[in-house]
C-alpha cells in the first residue's frame, strides 16, 4: 500500500457492526470514519466536509458514524433521538436533522 510507511505499523480500527455503527455507500469504497457527536461544532464542520467528498467523488466513498459524545462539555452531544430514526430506517434523515439544527440542541 502506498499510504504505508516502511517499519511502521498501521493504526488498526475496528471493522463496522451493523449493531453498532451507522455507514453508507459501497463496502469497497474508500472508508471515511467520524467518531463525533451532535453538538460539537468541529463535527457539525466534518459533517458538511464529508457531504462535499460524497457529491465530488460520488458513490465511491463509504462514510461511517460513530457516537463520540463529549458529554462533559456537550451536555446534548447523545441524541437518542437518532437511535430511535435508526430503528425505523431513517437514521441518516435524523443525521442531517440534528446537525442542520444544531443551534437548537
């Protein structure tokens, strides 16, 4: 791999679990991984970023959600809110929800 650098290892992540995390687009397309939470302006930041490289490179980015709540200084950072869109099929819907709003948290 030409991202690799010789003698040093990479940093290994856990795969994707269909239980746990929330992801989009090909299983072979490039991974990008956001451990972020909803009232975090840094994320509100990467959640705009990642919609831009989806429209630029279209389908060939699989993009994945993983709760990183800040609780102590983002007292709303956990939205059960988009767990409970989860189980109906429209987390991504309550996704873009929270960070369009997230003033309002």
């Amino acid at each position: 791999m030409r991202d690799q650098l010789p003698g040093r290892r990479q940093p290994a992540l856990a795969p994707l679990d269909d239980d746990f995390d929330h992801f989009r687009g090909p299983a072979g397309g490039r991974l990008i991984l956001e451990y972020g939470d909803y009232e975090c302006p840094y994320s509100r930041r990467a959640y705009r970023e990642v919609q831009r490289v989806e429209e630029e490179l279209g389908g060939g980015i699989r993009f994945a959600f993983r709760y990183f709540p800040l609780t102590e200084i983002h007292p709303h950072a956990f939205a059960a809110a988009a767990e409970a869109a989860a189980r109906q099929g429209r987390f991504w819907d309550m996704h873009n929800l929270l960070f369009r709003h997230q003033r309002a948290l």
